[in-house]
C-alpha cells in the first residue's frame, strides 16, 4: 500500500472514533437525564411506556451505552499515550 493512503486511513479511523465518543457522551447525558427524571421528574418522558418498563429499559440501556463508551475511550486513550512515533 501506498504511505498516503496508510496515512489517511489512520486519519478516518481517528475522526470516526471522535465523533463515535461523542455521539456516546451525549447518548449518556440523555439516558441519565431520563432515568433521573423518570424517578423524580414530574415533566414527561420522551418514552410512552409503563414506569417499571422504562425504569428497567433506561437501566439496561445506560449500561450498554456505558460499556461502548469505555471500549471507545480505552482506544482512544490507548492510541494517543502509548503509540510511538
């Protein structure tokens, strides 16, 4: 392969991972904002369903998103502090 197009398919790879953080960080914000409204809010959610339903579906979908978020970040911070240039 040619140097220049190794060099630009690190320079994608890096953009995707940072907007993919990102999109993740404020995916997180979301889902803690709405289960934390669900417990306490008195406003209305942006989910239609039964309390208990959107109690466990919030949970179980902050802990994914939660996970992602770490593979992503432990990549990224992998990438920038222990790569030799």
């Amino acid at each position: 392969m040619d140097k220049s197009y190794i060099e630009s398919d690190k320079w994608e790879r890096n953009i995707g991972e940072w907007i993919v953080f990102f999109n993740l960080l404020g995916l997180i914000f979301l889902l803690t904002y709405e289960l934390y409204n669900s417990f306490y809010g008195e406003s209305k959610s942006l989910y239609k369903f039964y309390s208990s339903f959107q109690n466990i579906g919030l949970s179980v979908g902050l802990i994914f998103v939660g996970l992602l978020f770490f593979f992503i970040s432990k990549g990224i911070v992998k990438r920038i502090f222990f790569t030799s240039q």
